[in-house]
C-alpha cells in the first residue's frame, strides 16, 4: 500500500475510529487497575501498562494479519465481527468489571497488559481487518489511538454518553470491515471481483442492519421499560 493515497487514510481513519470507540472498556479497566496506588505511581503505571499493552497487541494483530491471508479464516473473521458490533450497540446492558485494584506498581502493570490484551481481542480483529494485511497501517494507526484513548479515555467517555450517535458510527465502521474482510476473502473474492455491485451490497445490507437492528432494539427496550 502506497502512502499519502486515498485508500491509506481511509484505512487508517477506520483503524483509529474502530480503537477509539472500541476501547472504553479498556480505560476503564486501565483506571481500575491502578486506582489504588499512590498519585506519583499511577500516570507511571498507566504509561508503562499502556505501553505493554500496545506491544502486546501490536503483536496478536500481526498474528491475526498473517492467518487471515488463509482461505475461509477473513470470512470467518468477518462473521465475528457482527456480533461485536451487535454488543457495542447494546452497551446499556453492560457487563460489570472484576477488575481488583492492584497494590503495588508491578501488580498494576501486569494486570493493565494482561487485561488489555484479553479485552482487546474484539479491537485486534477489527483492527486487522480495517488494515488490509498492511502492519504499517496497524502500527501507525494504533501510535495514533492508543494515547488518545489513554489520556483522553475520560473525555472519550464522556462524548459518548453525551452523542449516542458515535457509537452508531463505531458499530456501522464495524459492520464495513466486516463485510470488507467478507468480500476480500479467498474463497469469495473471484466471485465478488466478477459481480462489482454486490461488495457495495453487501456493505449497505451489513451496516444497516446492524445500524438499523440496533436501532429498533434500544428504541423497545425503551418502551418497555416504560411500559
């Protein structure tokens, strides 16, 4: 992939948004984890989880970069995808954090890179997809939102309780991937390649149904609990 081109930052525009809206768990849990140590400890635990995090992750996407090259696995991934967009529409049933407060810096270390590369699976998936195969888009993206998240993951929060549309924007951004790494896999793409309409198709039934579906599902939870 060509730097400095359209396909690029539209690559690296969906990296950064997919991390930015997929992460609020992870600040959380980055919070919880050094909540207990004292002032001076916790921006240097934050730091340094943050930094074994980002490694870590760098990591598992270059794994899941590689085996999706294989046939039938970026449809697989692709599938996978759509219930973590599902899950992130349906945030208000949130599960709770079992995350204990460490105690001391080392604890609350290993504990942020532990739990971030656990929880971040859903963003290594997405992250790889939204790539391309490309590891430089994956690692300039992730330079990019990673300190956002950490520094910002209060400000973050905060926007998307305030603009609920975000996290539609988050979860259709999800739903494009997915039908992207779908239309792109091996076992799919001559078919695809030959009939050009169905990738946008594909794109529009996907985002709109998960957008949509997502939708109509808080709108009647809404009116139940009012009824």
């Amino acid at each position: 992939m060509d730097f400095l081109t359209p396909q690029f930052f539209s690559g690296l525009f969906a990296i950064v948004l997919l991390d930015l809206v997929l992460a609020g768990d992870n600040a959380i849990v980055i919070a919880l984890a050094a909540r207990n140590l004292p002032k001076h400890l916790q921006k240097k635990a934050v730091f340094w989880g943050t930094f074994g995090a980002v490694a870590v992750r760098v990591a598992l996407t270059a794994v899941v970069v590689y085996l999706l090259k294989l046939p039938g696995l970026m449809l697989a991934g692709g599938l996978l995808l759509l219930p973590i967009a599902w899950k992130l529409l349906r945030s208000d049933d949130g599960d709770g954090h079992d995350i204990n407060p460490a105690n001391n810096f080392w604890a609350a270390l290993r504990t942020i890179i532990v739990a971030d590369a656990l929880m971040g699976l859903d963003n290594v998936l997405a992250i790889a997809g939204a790539s391309g195969g490309h590891m430089a888009l994956v690692i300039i993206g992730l330079a990019i939102s990673v300190p956002l998240v950490v520094w910002g993951s209060t400000l973050i929060l905060k926007l998307i309780e305030r603009f609920p549309v975000i996290v539609y924007i988050g979860a259709g951004a999800i739903a494009w991937t997915a039908a992207r790494m779908i239309a792109h896999d091996h076992l799919l793409k001559p078919w695809f390649d030959t009939h050009g309409w169905a990738k946008y198709v594909l794109d529009v039934v996907l985002v709109a149904a998960i957008c949509g579906g997502g939708w109509y599902a808080q709108r009647q939870r809404r009116l139940s609990r009012a009824a």
